[in-house]
C-alpha cells in the first residue's frame, strides 16, 4: 500500500509549535489549496483547506520561518485522527503528516525565486542570518535526519523524517 500525498498552498495560520515530554517538536497549522474549473462555461474555483503536522526539527524551521500566508510544498502522508468531542460525539478528519517540505516564497515581495534559508547544517544563507540561541533538548532516541541534495540545489532544505521519529 502506498500513502503519499502532495500539496501546494498558502498557510491559513501561524505554525503552533508545542514540546513532547521528550522534547521533539510538534507544529501544526493548515494549508488551503486552490483549484480553477469552468462548469457550464462559468469559471469557478474549489478552496480545500488540510490540517497539517510537522515534528522534530522541521516542526522547529517552520515556527521560524513560516507565518499565515506563507506559500509552501509540502509532502507528507494521509492521516486518519478520530477522538470524543466534550458532548461525547464521535469525531473525525483527515490531516497530512508533513515529511517533506520546501518554502516558496518569492524573495522581497515578488522578486523571483526562493526565498534563502539556512540549510540544515546550520551554515547560514545569509550573512546576517544568526543562529537562534534557545535549542531545546532533543530525545535520547532522536537521530537528526540526513539532508537531500536537489540536483541544482537552492538554499531551500528538504526536510526528511523518518516514520519511527513520529510518536503515533
């Protein structure tokens, strides 16, 4: 079986970031993705909007550099969440699991590209970019994953996580 799903789209709000016990990331927020139709020669456009996850440190990257807005590519998997509302009611949606992520803000309001972040080394990809000095403490069990180069590379990290890192 296979369960991947892809998606571009703007943030409808700033990344929530919260702390495990064991001090992994957790950040949420949702996308809305957008696609145009003509039915009946009338032109019209369908708005989904997905809840989404990230963890471990690209939970981290996306609290600092992502706001409500912010255009980015996503790739993840297919999330099935049910719980008990407090008047005892069922409920249920479905969400993303973000494994793989690339901003694509254009730099300077519109200038082309992509916005330059730092990649997951830690070198800066701007001179007056400055480490941030709060680094929380990372589970014992946590292994940083490895970064992917894109042929023709940008500054843009890809962030990979592994399915073991994620606590459910």
């Amino acid at each position: 079986m296979y369960n991947k799903v892809i998606l571009v789209g703007n943030l409808t709000r700033d990344i929530e970031l919260k702390y495990s016990q064991g001090g992994m990331g957790i950040a949420t927020s949702s996308i809305a993705t957008s696609r145009k139709f003509t039915s009946n020669g009338e032109k019209k456009e369908e708005v989904c909007f997905i809840d989404i996850t990230f963890f471990a440190r690209s939970a981290e990257i996306a609290n600092q550099y992502l706001r409500k807005g912010s255009k980015i590519l996503v790739e993840g998997r297919l999330n099935f969440d049910q719980w008990v509302d407090q008047n005892g009611q069922k409920r249920s949606k479905h969400s993303v699991v973000v494994e793989t992520m690339q901003m694509l803000d254009s730099k300077g309001g519109g200038q082309g590209g992509a916005d330059e972040y730092p990649s997951q080394q830690g070198q800066p990809a701007q001179q007056d970019y400055q480490q941030p000095s709060y680094q929380p403490q990372k589970p014992q069990s946590y292994q940083k994953p490895s970064g992917q180069q894109m042929p023709n590379s940008s500054s843009i990290p890809v962030i990979d996580i592994d399915e073991d890192e994620i606590p459910f």
